[in-house]
C-alpha cells in the first residue's frame, strides 16, 4: 500500500490550487467495480490529478492500495429517517478515515439528519483527517465551519429545494463564500477547463471534477442528446 501523503492542514494546503478527481460510478454502470475505480484514479494521477475523491469502503480501500494521492473519501447511503445521504453516521466518517482518506466528505446541509454536526467532525478529527462539508447556501457553510468544518465544498447546491437550481456552476455561491473569506472547494457542474480554472479565479481552494473526467456514460448522452436537437 503505498504512503498516505502528508496528513491534517498539510493535505489542505497540498491540494491547494489543484484538480481533485472524482472517482465514482453509479450502481448499474458498468464501471461499478473498484478495480475499475482504481483504475481510473491512476489515469487521473497519470493525467496531473492532485487528489481523487472516492465514494465507498471497498472503493476507497482499492484507490488507496494503488496510489498515494490524497483521498477525499464518502459513502452514499440512502436512510428512511433523513435526505441525507453523503456519509450521513459518525461510523461511516470514521471508516472511511481508516481505510486510508485523509479528508472525509459529508452532507452539511440544514435538512434533519441521524446525528449532529459537531459531534461527526469530532469524529473525524480524531482519527487525524479532516472534513470537508457539503453544503449548498453561504448559511450552511458558515454553519458548518463554526460546527468545526475545515473547509466546504459547493457540491449541494441544487440538490437542496431551497438552494439555486442550476444546469451551470454555483458561480454566485462561490463569489459569496469568496466574499465572505470562507475556505471553499469548487464541486458541482464543472463540466469543462475553462470552468474549472474560472472557479479557481473565484477563490476556490482547489476544484473536484466528476462526471466530465470519469463517467463516460455521461458523457456519451450529452453529444448523443446534442446530435438528437
């Protein structure tokens, strides 16, 4: 297994101006396997990635055995009890801490959750890692890293009913976090170069691109869809 890289604020500051790729394929897809998911976590460190995110125990365990790239790690778990799905339990943060991710991301938005905020950073925080929160207003962000959040992430947006619903990047949530001075990560939407960078321009700390980068089948329907008019 190759070395976890530098741990704590040092990951943060490694990731600092980069390109996270996420490293994901939904259930049905044929990609859904995490050989396959290593895989592609070592095309996007062979193509300049700075780091992967990564959803899933056996995923995560399966990148961090083939690479030393930082690891923004999550699970997806749909409860009964809540919306929330990103990492929702203390117990999953802290698995996933374990098996390798040096940042854990979890759903930070305002809907009712299983467990408290606080007390899933602590949780983090304890095992050496750190949290990045996924939120999807400036409200939630400021509330997230008052909760003890080390950075936040754009991801949500949309996804909340009362967040801006969107086909482009959050460019506005960006300027408000940028405004407001608060550590931000660029996810959501970033579908091209020029939009990754311009969200660099905007104050992101670093940008997470997924479905441009990684799911092909995605891909393939927007020129397919583009073709049909």
């Amino acid at each position: 297994m190759p070395e976890r890289p530098l741990s704590g604020q040092d990951v943060l500051e490694r990731l600092r101006g980069g390109l996270i790729v996420s490293c994901q394929a939904n259930p049905g897809s044929p990609l859904r396997d995490p050989y396959i998911i290593s895989r592609l976590a070592l095309a996007a460190e062979q193509g300049g990635a700075a780091g992967l995110r990564v959803q899933g125990f056996g995923d995560v365990q399966a990148v961090r055995a083939v690479t030393g790239l930082p690891i923004i790690g999550l699970t997806k778990t749909d409860r009964d009890d809540t919306e929330v799905y990103i990492t929702p339990t203390a117990a999953e943060a802290v698995r996933l801490a374990e098996l390798g991710a040096e940042i854990v991301a979890l759903d930070a938005t305002q809907r009712p959750r299983p467990e408290p905020l606080a007390e899933m950073f602590a949780a983090v925080h304890a095992t050496g890692a750190r949290v990045m929160a996924d939120i999807s207003t400036l409200e939630e962000a400021e509330s997230a890293l008052e909760a003890g959040a080390d950075i936040v992430g754009t991801t949500m947006s949309g996804y909340t009913p009362y967040s801006r619903q969107l086909e482009t990047p959050d460019w506005a949530l960006m300027d408000e976090l940028c405004a407001a001075g608060l550590p931000f990560v660029a996810e959501g939407r970033l579908n091209t170069p020029a939009e990754a960078a311009q969200a660099l321009e905007r104050g992101a700390s670093f940008v997470v691109v997924g479905s441009a980068i990684t799911r092909p089948d995605v891909v393939t329907r927007w020129f397919a869809e583009a073709l049909r008019g």
